[in-house]
C-alpha cells in the first residue's frame, strides 16, 4: 500500500482495514478504497476531474456517490436512497458521502495540488438547524486533511429561499470552507456572484450560450477573483463556443463533463488532448454526474 501524506489518515485507515463489514459503516477494502453502509446499500466514491480547457490540466474534482462495484461501473443511489429517507436519515447519507469522498479523496497521491468538490444535499439547507460544517470540519481535523483543498457545492434553490441559501454559505464560510454556488445559465450565475458571494460558479452549459453574457460572467468573475467551471460539458458544438468565448474574454475557462470523462475511482486520470472525442454517457452514471 502506497503510504498517505496524511499520518491521522494513514491510522484511522490501518484501524478500518481489520474491522468486520457486518457490523460497521465505513471500512476499507484490500485495495484501500473505502466504502459505507446506508440502509441495505454499499457505498464508495467515484469522481470526475475539472479541466481547465486548453491544456487539459485537472484543478480540481468532483465526488459522486456510487454503489460499490470491482469496476466503476456502479450505479448513482442518490436519488433512490433519498426518497426511501426521512430528514434526518438524507443528512446522515449526505455526511456519510462526504467522509467518504475525502478519505477516498486524499488517501491517493494524486490529490496533492488539486481541490476536492463536494455537493451538499438540498435537504441539508433546511434540515441542520445552524452552524453548518461544524461536523465535516471536525472530521478532517481528525484525520489531519487540509480543509482548504475542500470546496463545497451548495445546490440550487428557488428564488424565494434564496436567503436560506446565504444563511447556510454564511455558516459554511465560518467554519473555513470555501463556497461554490450552481447556476442554471450564465445570468444566474452572475445573480449568484452578487448574493452569495461564492468563491466558484458552476455554471450548465445545456442551457448555454449566449456568448456576451458568458464573456460578461466571466469579466466580473474575474474582477471579484470568483473561479468559474462549465460542468456538463457533454458535445463538440458547446465545447466550440467555450473556445469562442475563452478567445473572446482572454480568460482561462475550466470545465467539466462526460465529453472528456467519466467518474471513475482513481484519480490517476489520462491527460486529455484539446480536441477529444465524444463520450456518450452511460445510464448508470448520468443521475447526479457532472
């Protein structure tokens, strides 16, 4: 086993690695892939890489829930599971994917200079009643991982609970985590910039493009020093008016999407050329990807 830059890590994984899977909720595997239990459901982690566009070069990525499988073929349970759950059981999954995703995260050599994107379940707005992270923030303490290489993606809301969407960035933010904020379009995300005042906007290029108003995103993006992601980038006509847009704005543009990848396991990631082919997503990855 590849020793891991993080001794709290390294101990707390030496401890699980004896532990019988019958009576636990996280253990590890022989490979050292950890894995939960919620309900009947096995859990672990896949994740897909954030490209900045041009040089292919991963900045940071995002972890999935998936059903444990040898291959990364495992089905997203999210929204399964969620439906089966109450309140309280969906934030019990939610800090259970989370602590997942890190240890599975920063267990790999290749998380060294890259930021780790998590979601938080919208459920989680209303369901904790203050001081969010509080809890996350403690586990990573524990296990002696760097919080600032940790992003949290807060969902989206509608217009009338923008407040509770404010209230919960406020909380995370004391508790030292930077934000990022999920936007519909590109006039969205520039509402988002403005209330929210998150660190990353992540913006669905299926309801793309409007050029100007992406190249004016990213003009005060820029400004206000906010990093800006493209996710769901998934066929060759958007990934044009990126290019379009990037040569417009002189902006470095990041993004994410099956065109290039998959979520996968490993983070050792195949360097991607500039013009990739299209990669049709599977049906077991495409609820919660990207």
């Amino acid at each position: 086993m590849t020793a891991i830059p993080y001794p709290g890590l390294e101990q707390y994984l030496a401890r699980l690695y004896g532990t019988a899977q019958a009576g636990t909720r996280v253990w590890v595997d022989a490979e050292g892939r950890a894995q939960g239990r919620y309900f009947n459901s096995t859990l672990t982690s896949a994740f897909q890489p954030i490209r900045e566009l041009g040089s292919g070069r991963v900045v940071g990525v995002e972890g999935f829930a998936r059903s444990y499988s040898d291959s990364d073929q495992g089905l997203s349970l999210w929204k399964l599971l969620d439906h089966a759950a109450n309140d309280d059981e969906s934030v019990e999954l939610d800090r259970l994917c989370r602590m997942l995703h890190a240890i599975n995260f920063f267990r790999q050599p290749e998380a060294a200079g890259s930021d780790l994107y998590l979601s938080v379940h919208a459920r989680l707005l209303a369901a904790v009643d203050g001081n969010h992270g509080t809890a996350f923030s403690r586990i990573l303490r524990l296990l002696g991982l760097p919080q600032q290489q940790v992003v949290l993606q807060l969902p989206a809301v509608v217009e009338h609970q923008g407040w509770v969407l404010n209230y919960v960035a406020d909380n995370y933010r004391r508790n030292g985590f930077r934000i990022a904020a999920n936007a519909a379009d590109p006039s969205d995300a520039l509402a988002l910039v403005e209330r929210v005042r998150p660190d990353v906007v992540k913006v669905d290029t299926r309801r793309m493009l409007h050029e100007g108003q992406a190249q004016r995103l990213l003009e005060i993006c820029a400004a206000k020093n906010v990093r800006v992601i493209f996710k769901r980038l998934e066929n060759a006509a958007t990934l044009h008016t990126l290019r379009q847009v990037a040569a417009a704005s002189g902006v470095i543009l990041h993004a994410q999407g099956f065109l290039w990848d998959l979520p996968q396991a490993s983070l050792a990631f195949r360097p991607r050329a500039e013009q990739p082919a299209f990669r049709p997503a599977p049906q077991a990855l495409e609820i919660g990807a990207a």
